[in-house]
C-alpha cells in the first residue's frame, strides 16, 4: 500500500461502449470517481445504468463487443488501463478482487469448493499444494462456514445460495485484495442471509483494511455500510455525496425516485410505495438533454436539449440537474458548476 493518505482508485473521463450490429451502445459515458484507501463506496442505480460495467472495466473484463473508448484508470497510482492482458492476470484476483453477483454460475459446477478456493492461491502466491489447502480452510473459518475440512470436498450445488455466496467472498480475498469489487452481493438472497453477507463483509473490511466497491439497484443495502454513494442513470453519474448527504439532502430527482421506492417501516400501513414512471433511456439512442428528463416530474424544455453542468452542493456532494441552476437564479445567486457527460470531466 504505497500511500494510505491518497487515493487508490481514479477513473478519468471513462467511456465504454459495446459495437452491436444494430449499432454502439454507449453503456458508460464520462465516469470519473475517487476512491480513498479504506473508503467504502456505494454505487447504485436502476438495471442498465453502467453500474457493472463502470466496475468490469476496472478489472479489465469487458466483453465483447464491448470496449473502453475513453478514459484513464489509475490503481495504486499506477495506469492499469495500458496493462496488457498478461499484466492484468497479475492483478486481478491478487490486488482487485470481485464477488460477482451470482455465485451459482460464478462457481464451476464440476469442481469442489476446495479446488476453486485454491486455484487463486496458487495462481498469485508462492504457496504449496498443501499451505493452500491450509489456507483455504482459513478462508472458510474467516467467512463464516461450518466444518470447512469437509465443506472443501463438496462441489457448489451442495450449498444454500448463502454459503456460496460466502465462498465466493472467500475466493475473492484468497489473496487479502487491496481492492474489493461486489456487484450485487446479495441478489437473490433472503433478507437474514443478506444482513449476515453485508456483515459479514463489513467485518472483513474493518479486519483487513481494504477498499470495497459495491455495486446495487437497492439504496437501503448500502445504508449502514458506504462513506459514500455514486447513483448512476444511463451510463452517467447523475448525483454523488456522503450517506448523509444523499439519504437526508437528496437533490437529483432520479435520487429522489429511488429513495422514494424504498418501503419504510415508520408509515401509515396503507401508504404506498411511489414508482418511477416510465423505462430508461436506449443506450444506443441517448438524448440531447438530460437522460432522465422523459421521465422526470420536474423536466423544464432545456432539460430536453442540453445536458446539465455538475453544480457543487458542498466539498463532498455534486448533482447534475438544471433544476440547481433555476434555483440559484431565482434566489439571486450563482451556481458552483463543473462540466458534466457534456463536457470534459464529472468530479
């Protein structure tokens, strides 16, 4: 860790598309995010809105046709995104791990949790057949499995989809990551085993002080366990802040939306949960405007024509809507802004 007091993450300007032959999908557009050493950050957002594949590019993962277009990725100071393929195996699985969002396919069906656990040991360390069996028994006992020795024998249809999601964890910190990457940890899971995964993960990050992305459509998962939160809608980073600021001063109203849809337990019994109205944009025929203005209450005629600047809110919280603008006009003032997907760089 070559400095615990700077950044570990930074993405400049990314642009990723995939070229279909119906035409390019413009899946992330002029993403730029920080991430700090030890900073747990949240990024949410409906299906479809680059939150995964904002993270895939990181890990060098993109598909084909998929490609990064754009954009500059700095790990440990380092710019990852000139690696090679070859140097890219180097890191991933070692200093960036992911948990991907479902283990049932994730996992090899027709080898044993064993085999799996330490496959990654071997591949990234200098340890043995057996210090690896040795260790992965330890990655077993550390996630929270039951009688590992024998866990280690079985294959993955032999596990709740909790327990494979924990060895997924396992798998992912099979060489202690500086980085964790968990797209969507517990979809598909109960509540219990959901509040035991983000636990569980919370612990590990406090035991062994590394950075977590994580990745969801649900704002309540990442409640009690981000600094700080990124929402994303159509590929772009529409509003960003700390927990509080996003939870209690909320000012993009695609955040209002989700925050909106979530069920509250201190309501009347028969309020209901508000929807957004309407579908996300086509990514291969992205709007002028805003992309969130045909579905948007508040939509002006500019919305409809120009995207929004970034206005900064305070040192931590930026949103890009024009409704801060028309705000700040009429109260006589002027807005703080930054160039957003319209311009040169997103904060």
């Amino acid at each position: 860790m070559a400095n615990p007091n700077g950044s570990l993450l930074d993405i400049k300007d990314l642009d990723v598309s995939f070229f279909t032959p119906m035409g390019e999908v413009r899946a992330v557009n002029r993403v730029s995010l920080t991430l700090q050493y030890g900073e747990v950050l949240g990024i949410v957002g409906e299906s479809g809105s680059g939150k995964s594949v904002s993270a895939y590019s990181v890990m060098g993962l993109i598909p084909e046709p998929g490609k990064v277009k754009n954009g500059t990725i700095e790990f440990d100071n380092h710019p990852i995104h000139e690696l090679s393929e070859n140097e890219m195996q180097k890191i991933r699985g070692n200093e960036i791990s992911i948990i991907f969002q479902d283990p049932m396919t994730s996992l090899n069906p027709v080898f044993t949790i064993g085999n799996q656990i330490m496959e990654a040991i071997l591949l990234h360390t200098d340890m043995d057949k057996q210090q690896a069996h040795k260790r992965a028994i330890e990655l077993l006992e550390l996630v929270g499995v039951n009688e590992p020795v024998r866990r280690l024998r079985q294959y993955p249809h032999e596990f709740s989809g909790g327990m494979r999601q924990r060895v997924m964890i396992a798998i992912a910190l099979a060489c202690e990551p500086q980085l964790l990457i968990a797209d969507e940890p517990t979809t598909a899971l109960d509540v219990t085993i959901q509040a035991q995964i983000l636990e569980l993960m919370n612990e590990l990050k406090q035991k062994l002080g590394m950075s977590i992305i994580l990745i969801t459509h649900d704002l309540g998962v990442v409640a009690d366990m981000c600094q700080n939160i990124m929402v994303m809608y159509a590929g772009m980073v529409v509003e960003k802040g700390t927990v509080d600021e996003i939870f209690y001063a909320p000012n993009h109203p695609y955040t209002f939306g989700l925050l909106a849809s979530i069920p509250k337990l201190n309501v009347d019994e028969h309020e209901k949960l508000v929807p957004i109205e309407g579908s996300p944009v086509d990514s291969m025929n992205l709007p002028a405007g805003c992309p969130f203005a045909p579905r948007c209450e508040s939509c002006m005629k500019i919305c409809l024509s120009r995207m929004p600047d970034y206005t900064q809110l305070s040192d931590t919280h930026v949103s890009a809507c024009w409704l801060n603008e028309r705000n700040a006009m009429e109260a006589g003032e002027v807005a703080q802004t930054t160039p957003s997907a319209s311009g040169q760089e997103a904060p």
